[in-house]
C-alpha cells in the first residue's frame, strides 16, 4: 500500500485505471453517507431534539471520528469485507468487475434514495461485489461462503438484538422515570437524544467506513496488478479520505429517509428515541467489536420498532415495515444481478 497520502495522489495521477476505481469507490463512499447517514438522526430530528441542518453537521462530524478511530482500535470489517469475494486471476478483468460492482452499488443507492426508501449501503455492497465476482469468474465459487455467513449472521442477529435493546431500554426507562413529571423529563431526554444521534453517527462511521476502505484497498491493488495480497495494514491517511467523503455526504442530508424512519414508521416521543439510539449504538457496538459486517439501516429500524411494540404492537405502522423489508429483501438478488449484468457486459459482450 501506498506510505503517504502524497505518493498515493503521484501514483493516482500516473495510473489511470489506479484513478478511476478511485473515484469509483469515492463515489460509493460519498453516497453511503448521503443515503445511510440520515437514519442515524431520523429519530432525534423526528422528535424536535435537534434542528435538521444541525443534526447533519453533528452527524457528518461523528461520521469522520467513527471511521477514525474504530479502525484504529479494530479493522475486522474491513478485513471481512476485502476477502469477502474472490477477485484473484487476471488483474485488468478483475479491475473491471470491480469498477462495475461499484456502478451497480451507486446505481441501487440513487434508486433507493429518490423513492425514498432506507436501503442498506452495506449489503448492496456485498451483493454488488458478489455479482461481479460470480460474472468474472462464470461460478459461484467466486464468493467466500464463510465470510457471507457472517453478513447474513449479522443480518440476524442485528436485527433481532436491535428490537430486543429497544424493546428493553425504554421499558427500563419508563419505570425509572414513572414518578418523574413529564416536564421535568422532556428536557433531559431530548438532550439524551442528541448524544444518543451523536452515538449512532459515529458507529454509522465505524461500520461503515470499515466497509468501504476494504473496498478501496481491494481496487488500489488490482489496479497496480496486486490481485494475490492477502495481508494488508490500513493507513491513518486512508482513513481520513473515507471518513472525509462519507461527511461529505452526509452534509447533503436526505429529508426522504428522515421521514421515512423517524415520522413514518413509528410515533415517537423523546424517551422512545433515545431508547431506539442507545439501543442500535449498542448493537453495531458489539458487532464491529465481533468483526462482523452488519446494516447500519436495518439495526436502527428494529430498534424502533423494539421500541415502538414495548407500548403496543398497534403503535408500529406496519405497512411501513413491509415495504421497508420488501426493499431490504430485493436487495441482495436486485443488486446482486445488477453488478453481474454490468460487470458481464464489459467483460465479454462489450
């Protein structure tokens, strides 16, 4: 890998394939933190915690500091989601599976984001990558099966650990609180709340981030003809361009999924939002801990909907939630098949 930031930008400019999945990758990055960021405020926003444009730009900054520090201290998703595809063999075919995994992924994610609806970033990209991978190589054993059972393992289990925390926090808040007069507590949740966002967007950052610098080593080798590394170390400079992009996007908000996530779904107060933060931070906490690639998306929606059906089961629009599953359902096969039809295309009809 590149030393410093200055011989990567050198070599960059030498190298036009090195440029171009560059950019691709940049690209992806950016638009995980326009279309995924905005789950991690939807809730503080929902309920009047915070101002809108504010939250963004606490989001964007906890975003940066995410992706910092958690691979510092642990790059096990990164790790995953490198070897999580097999790319090896001729390095100019593999370069262009990948650039094309990523037009897919980019393609799914504009999609999602003008109908509105929170799709996960992160198993897009799984499925792109697949893909492209299966069209390279015309079999399946192009994907790594041990580490796609982690993605569906963490699918899993975020999921339902995301509903079974909220479910229980916010019981436990409600009882710790019972006594309390309403007036007294709706100042110290709505400020629990924007601590609470400020969690889910660093941990936004640390599981995602993670993701797409994986992504971003995968496509500087291949493109340099390295398509056989298997050990690697993620540079401090790295991180700062991911992070950096992944704000970037960020700043450029997404009122639609806001909407979608914190006003549609479920009705929340300010304690129940807290309760759906802390309990999704918490989630992507131990799973970024364990190495496990998981949806930012998906954990917080369940921890909202946990948080919801502690009151009721009524209280949840579950129309909301269907469509919200149908959309996380098709994206494995939809994206899936996109990045294998791309990918084919410039490989052997183009």
């Amino acid at each position: 890998m590149f030393d410093s930031f200055s011989e990567f930008l050198v070599k960059a400019a030498q190298n036009r394939t090195l440029a171009f999945i560059v950019i691709l990758t940049l690209g992806v990055i950016f638009v995980n933190g326009w279309t995924d960021a905005p789950n991690a405020i939807a809730t503080a926003v929902a309920t009047k915690a915070i101002p809108l444009k504010r939250a963004i730009l606490m989001a964007a900054v906890c975003d940066f500091l995410g992706v910092f520090f958690m691979t510092l201290v642990n790059a096990k998703v990164a790790e995953t989601i490198y070897r999580i595809v097999d790319f090896k063999g001729d390095a100019k075919q593999a370069y262009i599976a990948l650039a094309s995994a990523m037009a897919a992924i980019v393609m799914w994610a504009v999609i999602a984001f003008l109908y509105g609806i929170p799709t996960s970033e992160s198993h897009a990209l799984v499925a792109g990558l697949s893909g492209a991978a299966i069209a390279l190589h015309k079999n399946f054993e192009a994907v790594n099966k041990a580490e796609w059972g982690k993605v569906l393992y963490g699918l899993v289990i975020s999921s339902f650990l995301g509903f079974f925390l909220g479910y229980l926090i916010v019981q436990v808040l409600e009882a710790a609180f019972r006594h309390v007069k309403r007036e007294k507590t709706e100042r110290l949740f709505k400020a629990g709340q924007i601590v609470g966002s400020a969690m889910m967007s660093f941990m936004h950052g640390a599981q995602d981030g993670q993701k797409f610098m994986g992504v971003f080593l995968l496509g500087a080798f291949l493109a340099r003809g390295e398509g056989n590394v298997t050990e690697f170390e993620i540079p401090i400079w790295l991180m700062m361009l991911c992070s950096g992009f992944m704000a970037l996007g960020t700043c450029l908000g997404g009122g639609r999924i806001i909407k979608k996530v914190g006003l549609s779904m479920v009705k929340l107060s300010p304690h129940q939002g807290l309760s759906a933060d802390v309990a999704a931070a918490l989630s992507l906490l131990m799973a970024s801990l364990w190495g496990v690639p998981v949806s930012t998306t998906h954990t917080k929606t369940t921890a909202i909907m946990g948080v919801g059906a502690a009151r009721s089961m009524r209280n949840v629009n579950w129309n909301v939630v269907k469509e919200m599953v149908f959309a996380w359902v098709l994206t494995f096969p939809g994206c899936g098949a996109l990045g294998y039809l791309i990918a084919y295309f410039f490989l052997y009809a183009s």
